[in-house]
C-alpha cells in the first residue's frame, strides 16, 4: 500500500514539474498551441532583434538573452513536441541573430519558421535555420552587407572583420538553404535596388525561386508540415528507445 503511494506521488510530482516547466515557457516568451496529438511552442521574433546593446525605448524588439533559454527550455521538455518561429523582423544586432540561428539549427526537436511581413537582413539566417521555411508571397526580404555602427577604427583589420563576418553568414544561409554562395553574394552587392545602399529586397515567391526559402505558404502550411515532423520524430525516437 506505501508502494503504491510513493508511486502515485512521484508520478504527481513529475506531472507537477512538467506543467511549472511549461508554464516557465510560456512566461518566456511566444505561447503553447496543444490538441490531441501534439503540443508546439510557438514564439516570434518581430522588430529589432537586440543584442550587446539596449535599444531606445518605443522601439519593438526581440531580446536574444530571452530567446536562448527559451529554445533550451523547449528543447529539453518531453511536453513539447516541436517549434514554431514567426518571423516578422527588420534584423538587428548580427552576432546575436547568428547566436539565435545556431541555436535553432542545433535543435534536435521539429522546427518550422515562417516568415510573415519581412525577413530582413540577420532575420535571412533565422529564416533558415528551421529544418523547414515558409514565406508568404507578400512577405519580402532584405539581403545586403553587413553594417557596423558606432565607432570604426580606418584599419584594414575592420574591413577584414567586416568581411570574414559576412562570409560566415553567406556559409550559414547556404548550409542550411538550396541558396549558393553566389546567388547570395550577387544579391547583396547589387547596386540597382536600394536607394543610397546596395543589396536586395525580394519577395516571397522570389526567395524561395532563389532556394533561400523552402516553400511559399501561410499558416496551415506550416503548421501541416510541423505535424508531419513530429510523427517522423516520434517514430524515429521510439525506434532508438
């Protein structure tokens, strides 16, 4: 009869755990989307994304010191099925939104992002680091060079800089897109789009024509193709066990 008590209370315990751990999630960042088969987290990534420094206030931003333990949280929890990202960003701090991207990539968990609105600049990696992307056909996208603000010392070690940090972009984007490093290239250096600047804004359609995203699509879409994730998951995780 204690047996059967101390079981019962561990499992109550655990269960109790579980749902702290969930709402943990949900008071980080996104929400919780469950029905009888699976349950995603969702969490978006819109504005600025903000990095090293604090942005000025009235300014929409994603925190990435917030994002982290977040997918760390999701990865870990045996309640959560898979991730959904929402991206509608302008871009932001690049070590930060590489940071973010590197951290979706590495996710053993189904994920799936959607790009609604834009994907700007940093928000091109994000995009792609789901193991499946998704634009709608008004959404667009900024790819251009990277920027550095604040104070530049006129060495050639700050151009180096400058230009090692974008290759490791360009890798990323390929590594993780049917994008190559050429299309990219050419898209950011193109000098004929953008007023004062060089690069490109293309739209949905065209960035998956481009291989940058993997498919045109809205909500359903991606959420049908996150469900599909997580049954191969499922199946696969059942096998190993």
């Amino acid at each position: 009869m204690q047996e059967k008590e101390k079981n019962t209370n561990v499992k109550k315990d655990r269960e109790e755990a579980r749902q702290i751990q969930l709402e943990n999630i949900e008071m980080s960042g996104g929400s919780v989307a469950e029905n009888a088969r699976e349950r995603f987290q969702c969490i978006s990534i819109v504005g600025q994304i903000e990095g090293h420094y604090v942005l000025p206030e009235g300014q929409k931003a994603t925190k990435y010191e917030q994002i982290i333990p977040l997918l760390v949280s999701i990865e870990e929890s045996d309640d959560v099925d898979g991730l959904l990202i929402i991206l509608n960003t302008m871009g932001g701090d690049v070590e930060a939104g590489l940071a973010l991207a590197e951290m979706i990539a590495s996710m053993t968990k189904p994920t799936v992002s959607l790009v609604l609105g834009g994907g700007h600049s940093i928000g091109v990696p994000l995009a792609t680091a789901a193991r499946r992307s998704f634009i709608v056909p008004s959404a667009t996208m900024t790819i251009h060079p990277v920027r550095i603000s604040g104070m530049v010392v006129g060495v050639p070690q700050s151009f180096r800089y400058m230009s090692e940090m974008q290759k490791r972009i360009v890798h990323f984007i390929c590594s993780h897109s049917r994008a190559s490093a050429e299309v990219v290239q050419e898209l950011m250096m193109r000098p004929d789009q953008i007023a004062t600047d060089c690069g490109s804004i293309i739209e949905g359609r065209e960035a998956v024509e481009y291989g940058i995203i993997d498919e045109v699509g809205g909500l359903d879409t991606a959420l049908a193709c996150l469900r599909s994730l997580c049954q191969k998951y499922r199946k696969k995780d059942k096998n190993l066990k």
